[in-house]
C-alpha cells in the first residue's frame, strides 16, 4: 500500500474531467492538481515550451506533495510531452493518448473513428499514428477546435451560444462520408471537450458514440498501482483531508469551477506563481 497522492496535469480547467472520473473509479486516492490557466492555450504553443511547462507542473507535484504517479490530465501534453515526463520522473507517468485510442477501437463497429482536439494535439498525429498502430485498417480523420478550449474556459458549456458554435462547427464534418460511410466513434482529444458532451452529442447525433478517454486512462492509472502494490489503504479514514486544486490563473473563477464540477464545496483551491525556476505558491 502507498498512501502518497496522485498528481494530475493540464493546461487549464479541462483536466479535472479526468479528476472527476478518478474520483468515481478510485474514489480513496488523494488528488493533487495543477492547471496551467496563466498559459493557456497550450494548443498553439511550440514543442519546446509545452514541454518546459509540463516538467514545471510535474516537478512541483513531486516536490511539495511527493506524489506517488502523475495522470497527464491533457492532451496537448501528452502529445508533445509524455516521453520527457517519463525519462525526468522516477513515477509512473499516464497519458491519455493510448488510452483515448483504445475507447475508439472498442466503440467503432465500422472501423471508422473521428477525432477531435486542440491544433497541437492533431498537428501531431498522435492519436493518428496511435490508431493506426493498432489497426491498419481504420480510417481515422481528425479537427482541431480551438474554440471549444475557450468556450469551456469561459464557462459557456450549458448555453445556447455554445449549443449553436458547437453545432456549427461540428455537424456537417461528422456527417460527411468516406467510402459511403461516416464515423460511428468521436474520440474526444481534448480534455476539455467532455465538458461540452451534451452540445458535441446533440451535434453528432444518436448513431455517433462519444468516446471520454479519461475513463480508461483512470482504469490503466488503477491497473498500474494495483500491479505496483500502490493503491491507498482503505482502512485509513479521510484519505481527501489533504486534496487540493492549484492554479496559474484566476484563482476565483478556477475554484468556483472546481467545485461545482468535482461537487466539493469544501475543496481547497490555491494559486501557483510563475517564476524562471518553475511554480512555487
């Protein structure tokens, strides 16, 4: 058993998704969360600094809360940062890439996957090149939508102006065919998206499975502490006594969200500092 957190990463709100999913599949883990809000978007940003800011992220994790894995809540940083976070890190680091690419081959019934993320994430073929890996024969298309990372930073999910901008830009890219057939799995790329699943399924339509790869990347993160003897001991009590939410950017905004999302009025949420040494409160 090791009762040490886990830590979690991203370039803003949209992680904590994947913090909601944790707290469902492994509900005695303590979370320790960083969102990269003074830098976002992460989707337009160069190789190099995308990296620079996840081994940021992560090294304060490690150092302030000791954390015993780290979940890459994101997936512009996996795409461009998951290897330099393993060879820096002695932790298990989880991406959400694989993860995500395995939901959309076990929900495709026609071998026909669509995906859709931030312009970094689809410039990298990642989930492409993943997809592939595995099954030569899909057909995998992807779309970047930056917009939809704003809509969700700005609290939009649940409006009408939402509704209409994802529809828009969403509908009529899902609807076209290729060999006469359209996709029957949306592989959400971004973890920002699910928050927008309502408006992203209305645009879709009921034929289309809407695939959260945050579920299996939490599976894989309990699959690897169970191996490693790692999970909480669930004979202590209160094991979220120490939870807390950081970050970069507007702390208010960040914690109303925070805890209405992951339904803990009592959550801590602080703000994180930004210096050439790295993140520091």
């Amino acid at each position: 058993m090791d009762n040490r957190g886990i830590g979690y990463i991203d370039s803003g709100l949209g992680g904590l998704t994947v913090v909601a999913e944790a707290l469902k599949q492994i509900p005695n883990e303590s979370v320790y969360f960083v969102g990269d809000e003074a830098r976002l978007p992460y989707g337009p940003r160069p190789h190099a600094e995308i990296v620079k800011f996840s081994l940021q992220m992560a090294d304060f994790l490690v150092k302030k809360h000791d954390i015993k894995i780290l979940v890459v809540a994101c997936n512009t940083a996996t795409a461009q940062a998951l290897p330099d976070l393993r060879a820096h890190l002695s932790i298990p680091v989880i991406g959400v890439i694989y993860a995500g690419a395995i939901s959309g081959i076990n929900a495709t019934r026609n071998l026909h996957i669509d995906i859709v993320g931030t312009q970094s994430t689809v410039d990298s073929k990642a989930y492409y090149n993943t997809l592939k890996s595995l099954n030569a024969n899909l057909i995998v298309r992807q779309k970047a939508l930056p917009d939809f990372v704003q809509m969700v930073e700005h609290d939009l999910a649940g409006t009408k102006q939402a509704q209409a901008a994802v529809y828009a830009q969403l509908h009529d890219w899902v609807s076209e065919t290729v060999d006469g057939q359209k996709a029957d799995a949306l592989v959400l790329g971004c973890t920002h998206f699910p928050i927008l699943t309502k408006e992203i399924s209305e645009a879709c339509g009921p034929d289309v499975t809407i695939v959260d790869p945050a579920i299996a990347e939490i599976g894989q993160t309990f699959e690897i502490l169970k191996a490693d003897d790692a999970l909480y001991d669930s004979t202590k009590i209160n094991s979220h006594t120490g939870d807390t939410i950081y970050t970069t950017g507007s702390i208010d905004r960040f914690a109303k969200f925070a805890k209405r999302w992951l339904g803990d009025d009592q959550l801590t949420v602080k703000e994180l500092k930004i210096s050439d040494q790295g993140l520091f409160e």
